[in-house]
C-alpha cells in the first residue's frame, strides 16, 4: 500500500487563517498569494477576493487587497486635487461620456418655416417625388 502523506493546510493572504481544504482557497491573478474564495453559491463560506472573466474569456482571481490597491489608484489617477474622487466603473465596463445638459424650454424654439437663423446651416433637402404604385414583375401561377 503506497504510504499517503497529509496535505500540508495552506494560509490564506487576507485573515491569515490556516485553511486545510485547498478547493477553498485560489491563487490571485496580481499578487499570486492563497486567498479564500467559496467555490460554490449555495453553501456558506469565506470570500476575500472575487473572479471575473477577463478580456481572454478565462477566469481571473484577484484577492481583496488588490481589489482594493488597484481600485485606491485608479480613484487617485481620476481625481482632481481638491476633488472627491469618482466612482470608478467595474473592469470591463466601458467609460461612458460625461452627461450634456438638456437645454432648457426658453433657449429651444421651435423651427420657424423653413428659414434657419443659422446663414452658415445648409438648405433643407427637398421633398422625395412621389413614386407609383408597385406592380408584380411576375404574375401568380394559381390565379389565371
């Protein structure tokens, strides 16, 4: 019988507990430290960390300090001094354009007829004529 040695329990990087299941702990994409991360929804156990999928479509693990690191410096690298930083987007979130104000009721009139106040806007196109009513190129086969 081949002699069996016992699994050597690993410590997790974030609470730095012993952890003697290693299905419950992931290596961090960034970092590569042991963190814990419930493999599973519908038990109960331990996250420090998350996984997402990455820009290859395969699964990235990043522990919760450098979650938190990467999220510090991309607030700081946006802010402006003396401004609160931003909310930052989660990854793979495109950045949308800032918001344009609606103008208001007063400035917007409604278009006058025809005439643009604007001498530099081109012409209005002019009207489409009127097409005639299509006709079948063929002729149905069960109506005679």
């Amino acid at each position: 019988m081949p002699e069996t040695t016992p699994q050597r329990a690993q410590r997790c990087s974030v609470c730095g507990q012993d952890e003697p299941d290693a299905t419950l702990l992931e290596v961090c994409f960034s970092c590569n430290d042991r963190f814990h991360l419930n493999p599973r929804n519908d038990t109960d156990g331990i996250d420090h960390g998350d996984a997402w999928i990455g820009p290859s479509l395969g699964v990235h693990f990043y522990c919760q300090t450098c979650i938190d690191q990467s999220d510090a410096e991309e607030r700081a690298a946006m802010a402006e001094p003396g401004q609160p930083a931003p909310l930052a987007p989660p990854p793979g979130m495109p950045v949308l354009p800032p918001r344009v104000p609606a103008p208001s009721p007063s400035t917007s009139a409604p278009p006058t007829s025809g005439a643009s106040s604007d001498p530099a806007a081109p012409p209005p196109p002019p009207p489409r004529p009127e097409r005639p009513a299509r006709q079948r190129r063929y002729r149905r086969i069960d109506q005679s």
